[in-house]
C-alpha cells in the first residue's frame, strides 16, 4: 500500500502520555501528534482538518497537541501557549485551544483576554500565572520533546509515532489513519 506522505525514518521520541493535552479515546489505535503554534498561519488551516478527521473517526483517533512555538517568527505563540496551560489548570484547554485557531491571524494580548473572558474566567488572574511563568516548563518540555523529534515547523505531525512530512488535508490524514489501522 501507498501512503500520500513521505516518511522520513523521523519518529516521535516521547511517547504521549496522561501528562499530554489528548482529546479523543485514549486507548485509539491511532495516535495523531501535533506540534503547533497558536499564531502559526499553517496550524489554523490545519486545526478544521485535525477536527473534521476526529469526526470522522471518533472511535479510532486520539489527538495530542503539543506546544512548538516560535517566538522568532510568531511573538505572541509561547505567550499562547502559556495562556492555554494556565486553561488546562482550568480543564478548558480544548476550548481556549480551539478559540485560539479560530482566532489565530488576530491573536495578541488584548484578543487573548477576550477568549478568557468568553470562557468565563478572569484575564487578570491567568495573566498573572503565565507573568509567573507558572506553565513555561510544560511549554519548554513539549517544545525539547518536538526537537529531539525532528520538529523543525510547524505543523509537524506524527501518526503512531512515525512523522509525516507532507500533506495535511483531510483525506491525506485520513488515509494515513486508515493506513495505520490496516497495519495494525
């Protein structure tokens, strides 16, 4: 069988574990990684796809998001990122998460206060956590994690730890799941 990725002999280093940010099943014979930024022009397009292909296979897929600013290129990405660890404390990740992509071309300081207040909580208080870097390791670990991995962009995707290094739309994603699920 064919695959629509080319697949580099890059794989994923550190394994996903209860200490990942995971929506979906968490015992799916499929694992779909994702190294992100917040601000990352790619991963907004690629956040719909991710979406559309956990719908179609709810039963099959888990999603991991792992942090992979780039502060360089996005200046408010580690600031996200932080931000959405500050929700996870909070169990909204996934929600600040998803506002976020849907918000990213916009994202700064003052449009991330607004995402915590549409999720109801305070932006003083989270901002002073993420002031504190009270989250900054997990974001750091999950970035050295990507590194050691081969991440070298963003989006960067990995299906059961192999890294796919092109196409993301939904039947390229989809057809690397099936793939996976036929292999076993």
């Amino acid at each position: 069988m064919t695959t629509p990725f080319e697949v580099t002999g890059g794989h994923l280093t550190v394994p996903v574990t209860m200490e990942d940010r995971i929506r979906g099943p968490l015992h799916a014979p499929v694992s779909l990684v994702e190294y992100g930024d917040f601000q990352c022009p790619h991963c907004a397009s690629a956040y719909p796809v991710v979406r559309e292909v956990m719908h179609q296979r709810p039963d099959t897929v888990q999603f991991v998001y792992r942090h992979f600013p780039l502060p360089n290129v996005h200046p408010y990405a580690e600031y996200a990122a932080e931000v959405s660890e500050a929700t996870a404390a909070r169990d909204l990740f996934w929600e600040m998460h998803d506002w976020m992509f849907e918000h990213s071309a916009d994202l700064a300081t003052t449009t991330i206060r607004i995402g915590l207040r549409d999720l109801g909580l305070q932006p003083a208080v989270i901002e002073s956590e993420v002031d504190s870097h009270l989250y900054l390791d997990k974001v750091r670990s999950d970035f050295v994690g990507g590194v050691r991995s081969g991440v070298n962009g963003t989006p960067t995707f990995y299906v059961n730890g192999v890294r796919l290094d092109r196409g993301y739309a939904v039947a390229d994603l989809l057809a690397a799941v099936d793939e996976r699920i036929a292999v076993g």
